[in-house]
C-alpha cells in the first residue's frame, strides 16, 4: 500500500505532469481574459449604457466563465445597429406615407409628386408650360423658371377635404367659409 502511495506521489511530482497542469493552468487563464475581452466586446454592441457594460464585465472577470454565461444569457437580443437601422426604416417608412395621399377622384394612393393618377388618369397638378416640372396649386408663378401659370388660386385643396371630412368636420369647414 506504501509503495502504491509512493509511486502515486512520484508520478505526481514529476516534472512533466507539472509542466502539463502549468499548461492547463495557462490555458484556462487564457480563455478567461479572452471571455472577458469577448464580453466587453459584445457588450459595446448590444447595450447603450456604460454602467451595465462595465457591471457585464466585471462580472465576466470576477465568476469565470459562469459569468460570461450569465451574462450570455441576460443580454438584449439585438444588436444597436439592428435596432437603430429598423428605426431609420420605419422613419423612412413613415416619411412614405406622408408624403402619399388620396386620388379624389378613386382613392387610390398617390404619392404628392404625382401630376396625373395613374389609375383614373385625373390630372391631380397642373405642370408648368414652359419648363414642364410640377406646381402646387396654389402658385401663380413657376417658382423654376419664372414663368406666369394659368391656375386659379382659390381654395387649394378644399373640395378634396371637404370629401373626405367627417359630418361634424364638414360643419366646421361650412362654419369657418361663412
Ligand atoms: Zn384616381
Ligand atoms: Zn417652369
């Protein structure tokens, strides 16, 4: 039983076992800070706060690896720039919209650029003569070129508005006209 002690011991303490759990010791270590460095970089992408980034890396650096874990676990689904690129689109989206409005002939949607609609052929604007671009309706003058339009300004887009007014808006529209 000494002898089977003794042997253990030797081999043990022999060198190259030592040299291999030194190895292993290092290895660890190694990737723990790199846990700890990939914490920190993750960390920057998904989360706007400063405070919860340094709390995510300490706690990466102070609970080896259950820390990176949990930390795995805890974070935001998203990253930043995945959330920021979808408020740019939906903001895009929204300008989109705005910017479209109903034919008042078929309601279809047209966009305010549009001279004539597409689905009834109405003319929706009036083009300038001379250089052909599109005018509001309520110029008197082409604002491109200067040219005299032959459009009557007198109450732009009312008759539009007034169709697509709800009762007690119409009253409104009436009252404020008499
Ligand atoms: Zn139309
Ligand atoms: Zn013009």
């Amino acid at each position: 039983m000494d002898n089977l002690f003794e042997s253990i011991n030797n081999i043990l303490q022999s060198p190259l076992l030592r040299l291999a759990w030194y190895l292993l010791l290092f290895s660890v270590a190694v990737l723990w800070l790199a846990l700890v460095f990939w914490t920190l970089k993750d960390a920057r992408r998904r989360i706007d706060d400063a405070l919860i980034i340094v709390v995510a890396v300490l706690t990466s650096l102070v609970f080896p690896f259950i820390g990176t874990l949990v930390y795995t676990i805890l974070r935001p689904a998203e990253y930043l720039d995945d959330i920021r690129e979808r408020e740019l689109e939906m903001r895009a989206m929204e300008q989109e919209l705005m910017s479209t409005q109903l034919c008042p002939n078929c309601r279809t949607l047209v966009r305010d650029d549009y001279i004539v609609c597409p689905r009834c052929r109405k003319q929706l604007r009036s083009t300038c003569v001379s250089c052909e671009r599109p005018l509001e309706r309520s110029w008197r003058v082409c604002p491109y070129c200067g040219e005299e339009t032959d459009q009557q300004v007198s109450r732009p887009e009312a008759p539009a508005l007034e169709e697509t007014a709800e009762p007690f808006q119409r009253e409104a529209l009436g009252r404020s006209r008499a």
